[in-house]
C-alpha cells in the first residue's frame, strides 16, 4: 500500500471549548469541540488532532470523559494529546476509539514512557510531540514544554532518535515561534528532522495556505502537514470559519 501526504487540522481544547493560539499566546476561543468534529466529518479530513492545552500545566489526567463523546462523533482518525502520563492511560484513550495517544512532557521527563505505551497499544499509535523555538542564529531549537513555559536542556535530534529508538510510531514537530502565524512552514528544520528519523513526520506552526502545505511536501516527501489557524480562520480579520482544503 503506497504511502500519501496528510492534511490534518489540529484543535486545542482549555476548559471544554476550542481556542487557537498565536506563538503559544494571544489565544481565541473558536467554538465547541464537537460540533468541529461533525463538520471535519463532513469534509471528510484524513485525520484529526486534539490536544488539552492545560493537562499538563495544571497536572490533570485527560478529560475521558469528552474524549469519548469525541470518538462517539467522529467518523475520521483521532489522535489525542495532554496530561497522558501512563501507558494505561494511553490504552484506556485507544479503547475509547482514538487511533493515536501523543505524548510531550511525560516524553522528555521519563523517555522509557514511550517504550511502555509501544509495548501496550503498539508503536503506530505512540506519537511524541516536540514544541521547539529557536535559540540562536543558526538553526539551533530548544524543546520546549508546559506550553511553552520549560525550556528544556536535552537536544532535539537526540532526543528525536531516541525516541524512535524507543518504539515511536510517528513524530510531530511544532514551531511555536511560527504558531498561528499563517507565515509558512520551517522548511529547513522539516529537513533537518526527516534526515534524523524514518517514521512518520507531520509538521505543525505556520500553515496559512495549500501552497505552504505543497512546498513541505515536496521538500521532505510524504508526511503529515498539520494545521491550526488556516482550518479554523478566514480572511485578515480571522473571523471564525471551520474549513478544510487538500493541495
């Protein structure tokens, strides 16, 4: 079976609704998450994204219970992140009907999580999560977790082989400095990562167009181009719209 891009639209929840970001701030409440989830069913999207912006923060297991009011609704894949601190966390989000379980801080703070979720829901549907910013001139990025608050020491293409190393089944990579900008991709550091790892990659922080969307695929070849502000915004005044377009 030949593998093809996909276009995934990636939500962030606080408090039950939806809201979207500018560079981790500046933050916009854009509606209810299940009623995205029913127009997302009907433009038929190759997959979804949710995260809980504040589980982490606030050390708060995930909401199961929205969760599964989420999996009851959608008819596309479902990959969930936030607050997953456990491999038994991450089966009971799988049996709810969610495909993938992502995991950011836990990640970077206990690595052998990923082995135990791989070994527990299978290595296709562990996702880990790096939110990076740039710390210099030179291409160099910083992890960064807790929304962007805990700048961490370990480098980002160690700690993304190790993380395939661990049984990884795919890797996101989000620019907070490109967050809801609608400015384009960082292209650059795309390659970086693709030549780092050979599972999965989806990109995430920029996306304003289709047109951003086809350039990183034909810089880095197949892989997830993810999008927040261009699925839910339209226009210069960013009146809230869900939408969905493929390039």
């Amino acid at each position: 079976m030949m593998l093809r891009p996909r276009i995934i639209p990636s939500l962030l929840i606080r408090n039950g609704g939806l809201v979207k970001t500018r560079k981790f701030g500046d933050e916009k409440y854009v509606g209810d998450p299940i009623n995205a989830v029913k127009i997302f069913n009907e433009k038929r999207v190759d997959e979804l994204m949710i995260c809980d912006i504040d589980a982490t923060v606030n050390k708060r297991a995930p909401d199961m219970k929205l969760l599964r009011n989420i999996a009851v609704e959608s008819r596309m894949p479902l990959c969930y992140g936030g607050g997953v601190t456990s491999a038994r966390e991450a089966v009971e989000i799988i049996s709810l009907g969610f495909e993938k379980v992502s995991v950011s801080a836990a990640a970077i703070q206990r690595p052998q999580l990923i082995r135990e979720m791989a070994d527990s829901i299978g290595s296709q549907s562990v996702v880990v999560t790096f939110d990076v910013k740039k710390t210099g001139f030179f291409g160099d990025v910083a992890i960064h977790t807790h929304n962007g608050t805990k700048k961490h020491t370990k480098k980002l293409m160690e700690a993304l082989v190790e993380a395939e190393s661990l049984g990884a089944g795919e890797i996101v990579l989000n620019s907070i400095e490109r967050d809801g900008t609608m400015g384009g991709y960082d292209i650059d550091l795309a390659r970086r990562v693709r030549e780092a790892v050979t599972i999965p990659l989806t990109m995430l922080g920029g996306a304003g167009s289709t047109d951003h969307m086809r350039q990183l695929i034909d810089a880095i070849g197949v892989c997830g181009a993810a999008a927040g502000s261009m699925f839910v915004f339209k226009g210069i005044y960013r009146a809230v719209l869900i939408t969905y377009a493929r390039p």
